[in-house]
C-alpha cells in the first residue's frame, strides 16, 4: 500500500503570497525572537491565521519558500543542509528581529529542484554550508505560515536577476525555475505547498516611529502604490494570472514592487498561471510597503 502510494505523483497543493516584513513576528511576541512588542500589524497577523489554518487542513509534506532577501549573484541557491539553527537578523531593523530558528530541510526534494533547474538550463547549486545563517525573510514568511516549525522546507534563494538583466528576460528565468520546482514535486511524489516571499508596492518611510508597533503612524508611503496593490490583488481574485504578468514590468517599475525579486513569478510558473480566483486573506501595509496575503488553493 506504501509503495504504490508513494508511486503516485507529487502535486502543489496550494500557492500563497507570504510577505516576510519582520513587524509581522515582532508584533506576535513568539519566544524565538529576542524583542518584546506591545503588538502591532494585527490585520496583517490575523490574515496569517486563515493561511495557518489552511497549512492545518492542506498537511503537506514540505513547503518551499523562495525569498527575495537570500541574494545570491551567481545562479539560483537551495539550502542543502538537513538540520540548521542559529540566529537570524534583519540587518535593517536589528531592533524587531533576532530569531532563534530551528529548522528541518527537506534535501532529496532540495537536490531534485537543483537538478530540474541545472537540466532547464539555470545555473544552480545546493547551498552546503552547515552554519549558514538563513536570512530574514526565509524565516519570517515561515514562522508565519507555520510557527510549530514541524513540516520540512526547501528554501529557494533570490538570484535577483532582475535587478541586473532586462525585466522581460529575468522574469523568463523565474518562470522556468517555475517549471522546474514543478517538475521535481511531481517526481517526488510529495504534496508540496509553495511560498512567495514578497510585498507588492515597495516604497516604504525612512524613519520609524519611536514606537515602531503605532499603528496611527501606519499608512501606504505613496497612493500610486496602493493603487498598484489594489489593481493587482483584484487581477489576482479574478483568476486574471497571465494578463498581470502582460503588465508584470510596469506593475515592477510603478510601485516598485518586491515581486522584482522573482518569488512571485516563479510561483505562478510552477502553478501554471492560475485562472481560478486566488484568495484574500488580508492585506495592510508594514512602514508604508503593500502587503496582501494571499491563496490559490488547487484543485483537489
Ligand atoms: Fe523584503
């Protein structure tokens, strides 16, 4: 019975925007991080317990995040070490987040993407580092989505081709590490669950409030961005995928949005460009940046 189950192809059970602002983890208060808030952001925290409800109900095998703030210049990076902990900081807000975090990689799916991606002609490497300090945007979208910390990952680093090649020829780069991901979840067997690790519009306040967690300080730095969100996340809830990405380089250009990093498009590639409506589990802004958490639950 074991056997012909694990024959079975593996399949992406669920797609979710998980944005990684580490105001999100500051304000819980969880015992992993080192400060102490009065709370703060509790829109954006209350979106994340619809997801972890879903994680609860969806019980995958491994979740794979890919996160805009693992940069790495040559290729695309997957962590490749079974077992790391250490401390993670934010090296712009050392004051919000110093997290202690304990985590299980899921190597042989780590290792499997790796080689989808060499055979689709994408420089690629397994990270192999056994005190590499997973970065801050990797562990916050995870202790969102799944504090318990008990399901294997796979973390993805942002190569940030965007930001050195054209839009166009970047984003066809994400799209067939996309397909890749794909690929080897389905070789694998296992039921996985995709994580992209971005805000939508960018700009964001260059001071902080003497109470960071005052939310009457609290608003979008710029209505041309909150436009952009509002637009996007629309598109997003009527399935309207492959024409977002028609505009994908002017939504990059006019909101500066995080997506540039790659972790959106490589998402929507995997799951082929989703034409059923995705989910809003909420949506608020973190030092004026755009943040909507958001599902596309796949078909059963
Ligand atoms: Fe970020």
């Amino acid at each position: 019975m074991e056997a012909q189950f694990m024959s079975q192809e593996g399949k992406i059970l669920a797609g979710f925007v998980a944005p990684h602002p580490p105001h999100l983890v500051y304000g819980e208060n969880p015992p992993q991080n080192e400060p102490v808030s009065e709370g703060g952001w509790e829109v954006l925290r209350w979106a994340y317990e619809k997801v972890r409800a879903s994680i609860e109900e969806l019980k995958p095998d491994v979740l794979l995040v890919h996160s805009p703030h693992w940069i790495t210049k040559v290729g695309h990076h997957f962590l490749g070490v079974r077992h790391l902990t250490g401390k993670s900081v934010d090296p712009v807000f050392p004051n919000l987040f110093r997290y202690n975090f304990d985590l299980q990689v899921d190597v042989v799916l780590a290792e499997a993407c790796c080689a989808e991606a060499q055979a689709a002609g994408l420089v690629s490497q397994l990270m192999r580092n056994p005190n590499f300090r997973v970065d801050y945007g990797t562990i916050t979208t995870l202790h969102m989505v799944r504090p318990q910390w008990d399901i294997p990952i796979v973390g993805i680093s942002a190569n940030n081709s965007p930001y050195m090649l054209r839009l166009d020829e970047s984003v066809e780069q994400m799209e067939r590490l996309g397909i890749a991901t794909r690929d080897a979840i389905r070789k694998s067997g296992k039921r996985a669950v995709l994580l992209a690790s971005n805000s939508f519009s960018h700009h964001h306040f260059r001071v902080e409030p003497d109470i960071p967690e005052d939310m009457s300080k609290e608003h979008p730095q710029n209505y041309r961005g909150y436009k952009w969100d509002v637009k996007v996340i629309e598109m997003m809830r009527q399935g309207k995928i492959r024409e977002l990405m028609e505009i994908f380089p002017q939504w990059v250009e006019e909101s500066y949005s995080e997506t540039k990093a790659g972790s959106f498009p490589w998402m929507m590639a995997a799951m082929d460009y989703p034409s059923y409506a995705a989910q809003l589990h909420g949506y608020g802004t973190v030092i004026g940046t755009g943040n909507a958490v958001m599902e596309w639950r796949a078909a059963a």
